[in-house]
C-alpha cells in the first residue's frame, strides 16, 4: 500500500477532473472536479471523530 500511495492519490484527483470534463464537455467542468475531489479529501473524519471522543 505505500508504494501505491502516489498513483492512488493522483488517481483520485485526475479521475474525477476528467469525468467532470468529459461530462461537461470544457475546462470549468474539469476545474471544479478537481476542486471538489480534493475539497473532500482534506476534511478526515477520523480528526473530528478524535474530538467528539470523551
């Protein structure tokens, strides 16, 4: 699994920036695919989880 982390992570910020351009047919579309898979990939929430543990 660790020698596959790089190609996983660029793997799941290209696939959704290709299918948001493919499906919206230009470049916006592909921008925001990107900005949304990788919105949602920060926010881990195993961090919040840690928090709410008593």
């Amino acid at each position: 699994m660790d020698r596959l982390f790089p190609l996983l992570t660029a793997v799941t910020l290209l696939a959704p920036a290709v299918a948001g351009g493919l499906l919206g047919w230009s470049w916006w579309g592909a921008l925001t695919a990107f900005l949304w898979a990788s919105k949602v990939r920060w926010p881990k929430p195993e961090r919040f989880a840690r928090l709410l543990k008593p």
